[in-house]
C-alpha cells in the first residue's frame, strides 16, 4: 500500500486503498465485538454451571442444617446466619461513621490540613489488602484482645475495610445533589445542618442506598479478612445467637475452608450448594440495590432520579 | 420565640458537627493505628529476630525451622501470577473499553455493563471455586501439568477478576477525550479504526495507564481466588503448569499453625507488610502520574 | 422556496459544489429546508446568518460529517463535480479526502505539529518519508505557519498559541491536496491579529482551493468572500455576489440582518 492514490481521478468512489483501510476497520470491528460478547457468554456460563451443579444441593437440610466435620450430609445453616448476622454487625458500625466522615468532608471542612489528612487517611485504608486488613484484626482482637475468634472481631476488621468505600460513596451521593438546593433552604433560615438533614441527604438517599447495599453485597462475599478474625467453626450448642463474641464461619469463608482443610467426603456438593447461594446472594444484592435506589429516590424526591 | 428556635437549631448543629468530626476524625485514627501497628509488628523479624531485611526479600530459601526465612519464592510468586494477569487482562480489557466507548450500541451497552457489575460483585472465593472445579480439570487434562495447579490457572483467574477493573477505568480514559479530536481524525478521511489506533489510544495513554495499574495493585493483593488454584508449594514458578506459591497464598495456608510470637508468625507479618508498601506505591505511583498529566 | 438567483455578473468559473433542495433533519427536528446554492470552484463563498439558522448544519452536511450523528438525515442532492456525494457508491473516506474541514476551536492532535499535518496523508497510505517532509513544508508554507514553526516541527503542537493552533489545522487539511476546504467560523476564538492572518490566508488558498467558510462577522465575509448566501432559520434567504448581497440586497430579511436590525 505505497502511494497515496490521489483522488483527483475525480471520483467519489472507493478506491483499493480506501477498501484496504475498511476492511481492517471492519475486521477490528468484529474482533472487538466478539472480545465484548465474550464477557457476557462466559458470564452466563458461569451463572449456568453453577446452577446446574448446585441446584440440586439446595435441600432444606442442607440450607438449615448443621455443618458436619467429618462425615457427609453437612449443612450451611449457621454458616448463612452467621453470613447476615457479620453483615449486620458491620453495618452498624460503618454506616454511621463512613456517611458522618462522609458528610464532614464534603459538607463542613474547610479545605486545609485536616481535611487532606482525613482524605489521605481514607485513600490509605482504601489500598489495604484484605488479607492484610485480616491480619490486622488478628494481632488486635485475636492476640491484643485475647478475644480469640468472635464476630465482633470480624464485623470490626471489616467495618475498617469498607470504611473508604462508604465515605467515598456518601460524598459523591451528597455531590450529587446541587447547591441550589442547600441555598435554597439556608435562604429560608435554615442552619447548614437542617439542610443537610432535611433537603440534602433525602435527595441523596437513592444513590446512598444503592452504595451500601452494594457494599453490603461485597461483605457478605468477603472471605480473607475473616479467616483470622471471626474463624473457621461455629459453636455447637448455640449456632443461632446474638452473642458477637464467639466464632462465627460465614458462607463464603465455608466455601473456602471446604475446598482447602475439611476432610468430608462430599465436599463437591457442599462446594456447589454453598457457591450457588453466594452468587444468588449476590444477584439479590445487586437487583436490590438498584430496585430500592430508584424506589427511595422516587418516593424522597418525587423524581426518577 | 424565632430566636429561641434559632438558638435551639444552631445548639442541635453544633453538636452534630462535632460528632462528624468525631467521625471524621476516628478515620485518621484507624489509618494511624491499622498502619502503625502492621509496621510494628512486621519489621519483629528484622528487630526482634534479628533476620537481615535484605536476606528476607532475596534469598531463595524459606526455611522457618533452620531460623531462615527467606521470601524471595513468594515476592517472585506475586509477580509471576500479576504479571501473566495483567498482560492477559490488560490488553482485554483496554479493547473491551474502547468497544464500550467508541463502538458498542446502546442496546449492547445495556447488557454489558450489567453483566461487568455482576463480575464486580462475585466474591473472590467463588472464583477460585470456579478456577478448582472447572479451569484446573481442563488445563489437567489438556496440558502437561499433571495437577492442574499452577501459575496458568492462577493467572486466568487472576485475569478475569481484574477485568472489570481495566474494563471500566479504560472506558472512562476514552470517554473524557474531548469529541472534537475524533472530528477532526474523521474529517480527514480517517477510517474509525484508524482513528481509535493513531488518536484516541495514544490520547488516552495517561488514564489507560492508570486502568492498568490499577488492574495491577488488586491482583497483587487478591488472595483466595489464587490460593484455591496456585498449588501453594513453597516452590520458584517453574513453568505455567507447576505449583508454587504468592505472597498472599502464604499467609493464608501457613498463618493458621503459626503460634503467636514465633518466627513463622513475624515472617508472615512481614510479608503482610511487604504487600501493604507495594499495594501503596502502586497507588501513590498512580496519583503521582496523573498530578503531571493535568 | 426563493431560488439561488444565479448572479448576473458570475465569473467563467465552474460550479465546485452544487446543493440542490437538501433537507437536514435532527430525529424529527428540521435544522435545513430546501437549501439550493453552488459553490464556485477556487472561489470563497461565504454563508451568514444570526446563531443557530443552520450555517454550521449545512456546511456539515457538504462533507458528510452528519454521518457521525446517530439520528441525523440528510435529504436532497450534493453533487461534488458533477457527482453525488451521498450516492450508494460514494465513499466518505474519500469524500473527506477530497472535501477538508477546519473547525471552530482549534483541535490539533496530541502530538507533535509534524505529525499532526502529515496525519491526513500518512493514513491515507503515504510512507515515504521524503515526500511527507514535502508535503509538510508545502502545507506548512500555504497556511502562512512555516516560517514559525520550522525549527520546532518535532515539537509538540499543543505548545502553539491559539492562533497558531488553528493555521496548523489548516495546514493539516491543506496537506491533503483537498479540492475544497470547509472552514466553520475559523477565528472565532482568536484575537483580531490572529484573525487577520487567517483571512490573509484564506485569500491566498483561493489560487488552489475552493473555500466555503460560515462565519457570524459580516464584515469578515464582506472582507473574503466572493459569494455570500444568507441564512435565516434553516433556508438561504439569498445568494449573489458578496458586493451585491452588501449593497443592494434583494430580500428584506436579508436587508434586516445586514443592517443590525437582528441577529
């Protein structure tokens, strides 16, 4: 393809070398359209797989019963309650202090000192590694502490993992709604603060919600940080309670700890059942955080979005 | 009665504020105290065990019970397994990005954004679960490997967990091109393809790699996914079809047994370090290219 | 509608473009009605009218840049020598081959200027690496830039000031050897001085080239143009010589504009 074919042959249609140069376009075209479409099929494959395998696992006493150590039949109740009841936990403490840091920075600090070093701080605790997040609960709730392991310990350790996400999704939520609206109704007499409790933050509550409910998808599958901190077993006489200070293997640990140290035989059918439960999970955390979004912003706001 | 209200609602405001930076405040705490304490605890094994920093990061021996443990198998697992997933993942991902930005309709659109926030929310351990129970067997039966185990099944996982990740951070470096680069590309006669190669991509280079680096920091942090399907032998990478072992596998398979204040225990804090100061100056790195670039 | 009066004192020259009845819609928004004009072949023909009556749409559709826009159409007939550049047969690529664009803001690819001027022939298949320093020197010569820049030229182009910016993105469609260029309100951005360079520039590209320029200052178009067509609201009001169209303009609406009394 040397010399420019000069289209002073004074015509407007394609010449060879133009027709060279489409064909490589479309040739790009669809070798890029296939890397895309390939993301979704695996992902459906996947879905698939698991579905198949898993589907038939899924029997009540599987999903309600106990886990067994060393003999087949094992269940994944107190692994699901202890699943939600971590979440839980986490929540309570990361809520309020990620969307109250979250609402500082964005709402009252003035930009100086303090202000960098909080961003900094939450930009620092964001690269932690899990494991690393992990081992951190260990040396203090574990060792320190001399808890051994407790679902308190774990919700603590997670609570300092997902700290950064909240915050950074508090900021934007608020960021989202526009300062009309706080003049608005500082214009009226208002204090910053009623704005923000009154107008702002139910403005911002779809986005907010769908944050933390995606967050909350994420700690529900989070495996590392809880190996050290809240364990590996669930106490046998009490699997279902309240106390946060005992061990507390959640699902996704469950799956884990299946395919690396339990020596059931069945372990395939637990490994499938307990996989099939967290994808459905996390399904069900995605379609809701979307679903209740729009809903809070709608009903909130009056608008869709 | 306006003014008691006024002083009611400025007293209610100034205690919540200083309850948000209480708040705010307890995030500076937590970074000083999870930092401070991580670092004090993994340099034991240089101050309390007196092992030189330089023979923990090179020697090729880990041998904890001879009172020599040497790191340099996990350091060289972390950055085999990372380096097979980026260049796997990396080059995907910028194309998928690019088709997301420049190519794909909004019908098309519509179902792959989704379908890369659902990859987004499933947890690391069922991806390891899907690598031992699905990539492990096939590269078993096709391959030489005789377990299975290994770099290349770590490495896949690996790759498509970071995907997303690239994916997104990619599409976002494409869409903020101003439009009038691509007009002006195509008012010259230039095909589309030509124009994503010969402008946009070079345009884009700054935040493709930020996507990438990115993609980088949390392969080099991710643990389950690839302890389920590396094999976990103490042993240098040899080839992509033999067991060995990362920086993250380790800590998970030997932690457990390891007893509080034993060398084993420092060992692995010190590792758990040595990701903590790579994780951070991947980020940091980050940070510091795009202040130039703007 | 009114038709394009062909102007009594019309030189020899040839029509370069002819625009017949076009139609441009936006989805169902019509931005050009019944637009009728013929662009004189190494002429400067300049289209006026107040913002948003559809100049910049029309000059668009004259190289097929409307392709670009999802939901937009174009109707009606442009015929580029006698041959219609919307034809099944018809080929962008070469269309903006033949038919070059400068637009509004400057915008010159990251890199460095020689690359950016020898873009235009490097994707269309050019190689050799003396003809494009030919080409780039010519090109760099006929915008009225080389001398500025031609001991910078492996420098990048984003160091240029504005006005030099936008020469060098003439320059980059001169070095295609365009028939026609299309210029969309090329000085708008810039200082008078940097104004003036450019439309010394424009009369100088009038010896190789055909120049169809929409531009919002009236004196600028008396300033370059030899024909002017004034648009109001998505029609050409009228067309002629651009003495006529100033002096005695035939159309009232056309008389309004000219005199301030809108736009």
């Amino acid at each position: 393809m040397g010399n420019v074919v000069h289209p002073s042959a004074r015509s407007v249609a394609a010449t060879s070398s133009v027709r060279a140069r489409k064909l490589a376009d479309g040739v790009a075209t669809v070798i890029l359209w296939a890397m895309a479409s390939s993301i979704i099929v695996m992902l459906a494959a996947f879905i698939v797989y698991m579905v198949y395998l898993g589907w038939s696992a899924l029997t009540p006493s599987f999903i309600f019963g106990m886990p067994k150590q060393t003999t087949a039949g094992g269940g994944i109740g107190p692994e699901i309650y202890n699943s939600f009841y971590i979440l839980m936990l986490t929540l309570i403490f990361t809520v309020p202090i990620a969307v109250a840091a979250g609402v500082y920075i964005q709402e009252y600090a003035l930009p100086g000192m303090f202000r960098n070093v909080v961003q900094f701080s939450a930009e620092s605790l964001a690269t932690i590694p899990s494991v690393v997040m992990g081992l951190f609960g260990l040396l203090v709730f574990v060792y320190l502490f001399h808890w051994q392991f407790t679902a308190l310990g774990g919700a603590l350790t997670l609570t300092l993992l997902n700290l950064p996400a909240l915050m950074r999704v508090t900021q934007e939520a608020l960021a989202s709604v526009p300062d009309t609206m706080r003049e608005a109704s500082m214009g009226l007499g208002g204090t910053k603060w009623q704005a923000i409790t009154r107008v702002v933050l139910p403005s911002a509550i779809g986005r907010l919600t769908t944050g933390v409910v995606l967050i909350a998808g994420r700690i529900f599958g989070e495996t590392a940080a809880l190996i050290f901190t809240a364990g590996l077993s669930v106490p046998f006489n009490h699997p279902y309670d309240l106390n946060p200070f005992r061990p507390a293997e959640t699902l996704a640990v469950h799956l884990w700890y299946t395919h690396s140290e339990s020596i059931v035989p069945d372990v395939d059918q637990i490994g499938n059942g307990s996989a099939l439960v967290l994808l459905i999970m996390v399904l069900v955390f995605n379609v809701a955080a979307r679903v209740l979004g729009r809903r809070l912003t709608t009903h909130f706001t009056g608008r869709s979005s | 009665m306006i003014a008691v209200q006024a002083r009611r609602s400025h007293r209610t405001e100034l205690i919540a504020v200083l309850g948000l930076r209480f708040a705010a405040g307890f995030v500076i705490l937590a970074m000083v105290a999870v930092l401070g304490y991580l670092a004090f605890e993994g340099t034991k094994t240089f101050y309390v065990d007196k092992f030189p920093l330089w023979t923990f990061l090179f020697s090729p021996d880990f041998a904890v019970d001879a009172g020599h443990p040497g790191a340099a198998v996990f350091i060289v697992g972390t950055l085999a397994v990372t380096l097979f997933a980026i260049v796997v993942g990396g080059p995907f991902g910028i194309a998928v990005g690019v088709f997301l930005a420049e190519i794909a309709p909004y019908r098309m659109t519509q179902l792959l954004k989704p379908a890369i926030e659902v990859m987004v929310g499933i947890p690391s351990v069922v991806y390891g679960w899907l690598g031992l129970t699905l990539l492990v067997p096939l590269i078993r039966t096709h391959t030489s490997s005789p377990s299975g185990f290994g770099l290349a099944a770590a490495g896949i996982v690996l790759a498509i967990m970071i995907l997303p990740t690239v994916i997104t951070l990619s599409e976002d470096a494409f869409r903020s091109l101003p439009g009038s680069l691509k007009e002006g590309s195509l008012a010259l006669g230039a095909t589309r393809w030509q124009t994503i190669t010969r402008v946009l991509l070079p345009s884009a280079a700054s935040g493709l790699a930020v996507a990438l680096i990115l993609g980088i920091a949390r392969a080099v942090g991710e643990t389950l996914a690839i302890q389920m399907v590396l094999g976990n032998a103490t042993q240098f990478p040899q080839g992509l079809f033999a067991p060995t072992a990362a920086l993250t596998t380790e800590i998970v398979t030997d932690m457990p047994g390891a007893t509080e204040g034993s060398l084993l225990e420092h060992a692995l804090f010190s590792m758990a370090l040595l990701l903590l100061v790579i994780a951070m100056l991947l980020i940091v790195f980050v940070r510091v290219a795009l202040r130039r670039r703007s | 509608m009114i038709d394009a009066a062909q102007p009594a004192t019309a030189s020899t020259a040839a029509d370069k473009i002819v625009a017949r009845d076009v139609d441009v819609f936006y989805g169902s928004f019509q931005a050009i009605k019944n637009a009728s004009l013929s662009m004189k072949a190494e002429h400067v023909t300049a289209l006026i009218g107040p913002s948003g009556c559809g100049k910049s749409t029309f000059l668009r559709a004259l190289d097929r840049m409307h392709d670009l826009t999802p939901g937009a159409r174009v109707e009606g007939t442009i015929l580029l020598d006698g041959e219609d550049i919307y034809s099944p047969e018809a080929d962008p690529v070469v269309i903006r081959h033949r038919i070059g664009m400068v637009f509004q803001r400057a915008n010159p690819f990251p890199k460095t200027i020689y690359e950016n001027v020898i873009y235009g022939p490097r994707i269309h298949g050019e190689r050799n690496r003396a003809k494009l320093d030919e080409i780039a020197e010519r090109a760099l010569r006929q915008a009225a830039l080389w001398d500025e820049v031609k001991d910078r030229l492996h420098r990048s182009a984003l160091d240029l000031s504005g006005g030099q910016q936008q020469r060098m993105c003439i320059a980059r469609a001169v070095a295609l050897s365009p028939e026609v260029i299309l210029m969309d309100e090329p000085a708008s951005a810039l200082d008078p001085i940097a104004t003036s360079k450019i439309e010394d520039l424009i009369g100088q590209l009038t010896e190789h080239f055909t120049v169809v320029i929409v531009t919002h200052s009236m004196q600028q178009a008396a300033r370059i143009s030899d024909f002017t067509a004034f648009f109001h609201l998505g029609e050409i009001v009228e067309v002629g010589p651009t003495n006529q169209i100033f002096t005695h303009p035939r159309e009232k609406r056309t008389e309004d504009y000219i005199t301030g009394r809108f736009g």
